[in-house]
C-alpha cells in the first residue's frame, strides 16, 4: 500500500513540475511576442495610426491667450495670438505625428510663426523665471569664491563671467540637447520689451514672406553673418540662387548693377581687381582700398568690369527703413530659442501619449494588462535624471513626461517579468 502511495505522489510531482513549466514557457514566450511587438512598432513609420493620438482641441483661456494642446500631459500656452494663429502653430507641431518633416524644419517653421506673431509661450516664460534665481546664486557664488575675480580688468571678467554662466548651466541645469536655446533665454535675450513701433514695423517685414519660413530663414541668417553692407557673389548654378531671386521678387535685396558699384568692387578680391585692370596701372596695387579708388575714377569702369564678369551674379541685402536690427536679431533669437523647447517638449508629450495607446494594443494582442511604463531620462536635464531615470510609472500616473519644458524624458511598456 505504501509502495503504491508513493508511485501515486511521484506522479503528481511530476506532473505539477509539468504544469508549471509549460505556464512558465507560455509567460517567457507572451513577453517576447510583446518584446517584438513593442521593438517592431518602434522601427516602422506610425503615419498610419497618428489619427489615434488626440492631445484634444485647442482651447480659449482667456481674450488672445490659447491653449494648443489640453489633453497633453503637458499643456501649452500661448498669448497675444489668434485662434487661427493658434491653430497654425498647432498644425506645425503636429507634423511630429506622422514623421513628414525632421526637427530641424520645424523648429525653423515654428520659429518664423512665433516671429511673425510677435507670440509668447506662458510656460517657457515661467521656466525660465523659475530657473534664472537658481542660475543666478550660482553665478553670485562663483564671483565670490573665485580671487581672480576680485583683481580682474573688465575684459577679463566679460571672459570669466561666460565661464559661470556655462558652469551654472552645467551645474543647475545639467547638459542637454536644447541647453543651446535656455542659454539664449536666459543671458542673451529676455523677451524683447514691447515697442509697438518696431513690432508693426517687424510684422510688416515678416508679412512680405507671405508664410515661406525656409526663405525667412535664409534673409535671417544672412543679417546674422552681418552681410548687409556687402554684395554676395552667386552663380547662376548656386544651390541659394531662386532665394535670392525670391527676395528679390519682394524687394528684400537688389542685384547687378542696382547694387552701388564701390559695394561690388569691395566684394572682389585684390588680386582680381589688378588683373582686371592689369592695362591701366603701371604696378599692382596692394591696398584694396587704393585699388578701389583707383577703378572708382575710370569713366568706363563699369564696362571694364563687365568683360570679366557677369555683374548680375552679385546680390545685396536690403533692410527696409524703419527697421532696427538688432531688435529683429532679438526677437528672432527669441522666437529661435523659445521654438526649440516647445518643439522638445510636445514630441515628448507626444511619444508620451503614443506609447499609452500602444499599451491598449499590446495589451489586447497579449491578452494581458501592461500596468507600467518605464521612464528613460538619460537625455534629459540632471533633476530629471535623479527622479525619473529607469523608475517605473503607473500609466494613470502624474508623473508622465514631459515633466517640464524642453523635457526629453521618454517612456517605454514595462512589461513584467
């Protein structure tokens, strides 16, 4: 009867050891199909199910003050705009759904229409309040403890100082991909102090590139390079020729022989100047200046000129009267700055909700309940990388990024072991 018991007991070991196997194969093999899945999904184009994440409709908060996106984890807001420039800008950010842009064109769209709308983001406006205090006692405590400081000669602390400020960036802030744009916020521009006259006279400017942001940014940044005063020689077959031929159209720049003829000679080399006119000086000339007065005083100068090269390659710049330029520099490094941020920080709120909807997928393929996400922070700011970095998160938590402006932190399925 024992002997029997026993026989009867083996197998029943052997058997639960059998059942237990097969669920645990069945629980590694459920994981790696949501493994798979989840990888799979990370590697293909999304476009075909972007309609699925809704950050809601834009919504009015108060006269000319909108929020763009109200169901975001993070919301934004903008003031001084109009429902349809809110829905512009919405549209803009929007192409961070579907992939149909790079980061790059974005940031450079958005910047134009923050520009052109002369708008202000309420949250990045609060950040960096929030941060500056910080930056600031860092920078305070640095002058104190440094001895060279004290004995300086003002150049050398103008050379000091940027060492603080990167310092205290590093420190407060930590480094990260859009450090470049809270720098610029926070030690080279403030938000440009309203001056009605200059910002008509801005809007108006900014309306004759009738929403063409690419050529926008292309006349920005060659008031930047500081080339206003100079005549850019470009060959017909030059990749930026149509942008000048563009600005043209709209009487931002002048060409050929409708540039002053001083300002073209200033463009040539010295070297192509005593060659051009190698039949009428008796030596070369080695002061440019000399040279140019020189050709200046020839009746048929231009003539000369013409027989070597095609005046209609030369292209200038034009500033329209009334123009202050370092105001538009300002509010364009403003509007610049203040794109990039709110760029980061609605792809990540967007990544944010993606995934949220993969998990109702996932959990549906697996039929299981994914129940956390995992926060990557590595890329982001050093406070988020203390809290938030590897830690697991309820979905239905308040927790999910972005966590604050310009936040990079993204989130991952946790499925279980």
């Amino acid at each position: 009867m024992l002997k029997w018991l026993l026989i009867l007991g083996l197998i029943w070991l052997v058997w639960r050891f059998f059942l237990k196997s097969k669920k645990s194969d069945e629980k590694q093999d459920k994981r790696k199909v949501g493994k798979e899945l989840f990888n799979t999904s990370n590697t293909t184009n999304t476009a075909n199910n972007h309609n699925t994440i809704n950050s809601g409709h834009i919504e009015k908060i108060a006269d000319n003050i909108f929020c763009i996106n109200p169901k975001s984890p993070f919301r934004l807001t903008f003031k001084g705009i109009t429902l349809e420039q809110a829905q512009k800008i919405r549209e803009t950010l929007d192409k961070v759904q579907n992939y149909s842009e790079s980061s790059y064109r974005t940031t450079n769209k958005l910047t134009y229409l923050l520009n052109w709308y002369n708008a202000k983001c309420i949250e990045v406006e609060d950040f960096i309040d929030n941060l500056r205090p910080r930056i600031e006692k860092y920078i305070e405590e640095r002058k104190k403890s440094n001895p060279e400081w004290h004995t300086a000669s003002e150049k050398d602390k103008e050379d000091l100082l940027a060492e603080f400020r990167n310092e205290a960036i590093e420190h407060v802030y930590g480094k990260t991909t859009n450090t470049v744009a809270i720098e610029i916020l926070l030690f080279d521009v403030d938000p440009p102090p309203n001056n009605l006259k200059l910002d008509v006279r801005i809007t108006q400017l900014l309306n004759l590139f009738a929403g063409d942001e690419e050529l926008y940014n292309f006349y920005i940044e060659n008031i930047l390079l500081g080339t206003i005063s100079k005549a850019r020689r470009i060959s017909p077959d030059h990749y930026h020729r149509k942008h000048w031929e563009s600005l043209i159209k709209i009487g931002l720049a002048r060409q050929g022989k409708d540039i002053p003829f001083e300002i073209i000679l200033n463009s040539l080399r010295l070297k192509d100047i005593n060659q051009f006119f190698s039949d009428r000086i008796n030596k070369n000339f080695y002061r440019k200046q000399k040279a140019i007065e020189f050709v200046l005083s020839q009746p048929d100068a231009v003539e000369v000129l013409s027989q070597h090269i095609a005046l209609r390659e030369f292209f200038q710049l034009i500033v329209p009267e009334g123009i202050d330029i370092n105001y538009l520099k300002k509010r364009h490094d403003y509007a610049y700055a203040t794109a990039i941020l709110i760029y980061d920080t609605y792809s990540t709120a967007y990544y944010t909700l993606e995934t949220i909807e993969k998990k109702r997928i996932f959990s549906k393929e697996l039929n299981t309940k994914i129940r956390f996400l995992e926060i990557d922070a590595q890329h982001c700011c050093r406070d988020c990388q203390k809290k938030y970095h590897n830690k697991k998160i309820r979905i239905t938590s308040a927790n999910l990024p972005p966590h604050h402006i310009g936040c990079k932190c993204f989130v991952d399925l946790a499925l279980e072991e």
